[in-house]
C-alpha cells in the first residue's frame, strides 16, 4: 500500500490534476469550503482572535479546499483573512493555480494556531489487513503486488493483536477480516501534537466498534469507479477508518468530539432547504443561485453518501 500510493510510481506521486481525476471528495464542493471557513471563524473566536491565525489542509490533494477557505475569507472576512496563514500539505510539487495566499508544503507545520483539517486522509495512510483462516486464527493477508492475488501469511505481531483485542475483535469464521488501525492511530496523534491552541478534524468514510464491516472495507478506485483493490500504483487503495481508535489514541489530556458530518455541517447551518419560489420570480437569477446551493449542500449531508462520513474533532489547548 505504502509503495503503490507513495513510492516513486506511486498513485499519488503522480503529476496531473490528482485525486480529483479519480473521484470526487467534500473539498470540491464550494459548499464545503464556506462551511470550514466558518468553522475557522469559530475557531478564531475561541482562540481569543490570535495575531496568526492557522489554517492547514492537512493532505490537500491539489488544494481544493484551502483554495475555497482563503477566497471565501477574503471575501467574506477580510480581517480574519487578513491575519491568516494556510498551509496546504500533501506529498507533490506546489500545483498549478493555487492562490498566492496559500502555502505549499510537503510537511506539516508545528506551533499551529487555528485549525488542522484532514478530508479523507487517514483511509490513504497504510494498513495491514487480518483474516481468519481455515484453522479459525487471524493472519496477515499477503498481496502479489501485480495481479492483486492474496494468500494468508504470518499471525499479527503483539502489537497488532493487542489492536485487534481492543478494537476489531475477530470472530473465528473464515474468512473474516479486520483493518489493523495502529498507523492511522499513530498518524492522527501525530498531527494533533502539531497543534499549539486549535482544533483538528479528521473527515473520513469510518466505523465504530458497534459496526465494522465483517469483511473489511479495502476497495480500490479510479477514473471514478471502484475497482478491485491491486496495489501496482494504477489506483487508489482505500480503507474505512475507526475513528473510534483514533480518538482513544490522543490519551485522555485531549477532548474530542466524534460525530457525523451531517450533524456536524448542519450546526455549521449548511442546509438542503430549496429557496423560497417567489424568490423565482423577483429575483430569478438568486433563485437559480439558491438551488444550485441547496444541491451542493445536499450532497454534502446525504445521509447514504457523504452525509454520513465522520468527523472526528480534537480540541486542543483551547
Ligand atoms: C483521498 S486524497 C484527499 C485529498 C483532499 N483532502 C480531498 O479531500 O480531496 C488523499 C491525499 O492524502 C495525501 N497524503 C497521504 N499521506 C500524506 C502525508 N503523510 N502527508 C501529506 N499528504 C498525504 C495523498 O497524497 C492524497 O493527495
């Protein structure tokens, strides 16, 4: 997985227009972007209005969504914009069109001061896969890396069991699987030590202990389809998250809030809501605007879709 997302052939090594060629995430909707601003707002005032004021797009893509945040401050809250910092961090070169405003980095900062945001990013940082055998014990699925063939391999180490124990314990049926976490729990703790005062959100297709999937969630995907998940860097490799861990694994000294985004967006008062119809016949051009913008709303809180991703949410010194 590390080698066919991140090696030098690697899926998102790749030039080009990134993972947007391939699907479609929250941070290209505009929608999106104004309801993170927002949260940066809020974030700002309970930091008590700082003379630098932190945004990182933590896994940016091509900066989708820190392009979106700094337009729609700049517009909508100078001031603010005018004591901002946004840094978009993922792995490539700094993309074409960025605005000026945003900074390119292929790490993230420390002494933050604001808000980290990750939208979609701990699915993309590795896992190992568990499965039950034939002999009722749990083993680490082998892959040929080629064709995408797996076989059964050596038994978790003690680390991995001790996850497994904890967090996705393992019927003794064949062929049952288990996401091993420990990497997205370490990356997450990580990147929420980046912060000084602030906030972090991770965002992310996940489940919780009550609901992991029997057999996994290891998918691929590209050009806009799912597809078989052979890590050879021609797609992405993809696993839901439990978030759940993550959350535990920033010790009790961090209170975190774990919830939906369509709980989360809605309190943020991105609603679906059609417009008013008078609206279309004094002003049908706001009414076009109107619909347009339920839409993209829409689609955000679906609750079958991205409606339903999680959001888990670290307060940090603040
Ligand atoms: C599914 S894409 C999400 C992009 C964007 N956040 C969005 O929602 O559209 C995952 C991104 O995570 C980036 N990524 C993975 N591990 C990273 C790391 N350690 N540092 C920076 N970026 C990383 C990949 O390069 C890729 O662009």
């Amino acid at each position: 997985m590390e080698q066919a997302l991140y090696g030098p052939d690697g899926f998102y090594r790749r030039p080009g227009a990134g993972p947007a060629a391939h699907f479609r995430t929250s941070a290209h909707n505009p929608v999106f972007a104004e309801a993170v601003a927002r949260l940066l707002l809020r974030v700002d005032e309970r930091l008590g209005t700082p003379a630098r004021l932190d945004f990182v797009d933590m896994a940016a893509g091509r900066g989708e969504l820190a392009s979106g945040v700094v337009r729609w401050l700049a517009a909508e809250a100078p001031e603010v914009a005018g004591r901002l910092r946004t840094v978009a961090v993922d792995l490539g070169p700094r993309p074409d069109g960025l605005p000026e405003a945003v900074e390119w980095a292929t790490a993230a900062p420390s002494g933050v001061v604001g808000l980290l945001f990750a939208n979609e990013w701990l699915d993309n940082v590795v896992c190992d896969v568990a499965e039950v055998g034939a002999d009722g014990t749990a083993r680490i699925v082998e892959v040929e890396t080629a064709s995408g063939e797996e076989r059964l391999g050596a038994a978790p180490d003690a680390g991995q069991r001790e996850w497994l124990a904890r967090w996705w314990p393992l019927e003794r049926t064949a062929g049952t699987r288990a996401e091993i976490g420990l990497d997205r729990d370490a990356a997450w703790r990580a990147a929420v030590e980046l912060l000084d005062r602030g906030v972090a959100v991770a965002v992310d297709y996940s489940h919780g202990a009550a609901d992991r999937p029997r057999f996994g969630t290891l998918t691929g995907y590209r050009d806009g389809h799912q597809v078989p998940a052979v890590p050879d860097g021609s797609c992405d490799i993809t696993a839901h998250v439990a978030l759940d861990a993550c959350a535990a694994a920033l010790g009790s000294g961090v209170e975190t809030v774990l919830t939906t985004q369509r709980d989360f967006l809605r309190d943020l008062g991105v609603s679906g809501a059609r417009p008013d119809l008078a609206l279309a016949s004094s002003d049908p051009l706001g009414y076009v605007r109107g619909l347009s913008r339920a839409s993209a709303a829409a689609e955000l809180t679906e609750p079958g879709g991205l409606g339903a991703f999680g959001w888990l949410v670290a307060f940090s010194s603040c």
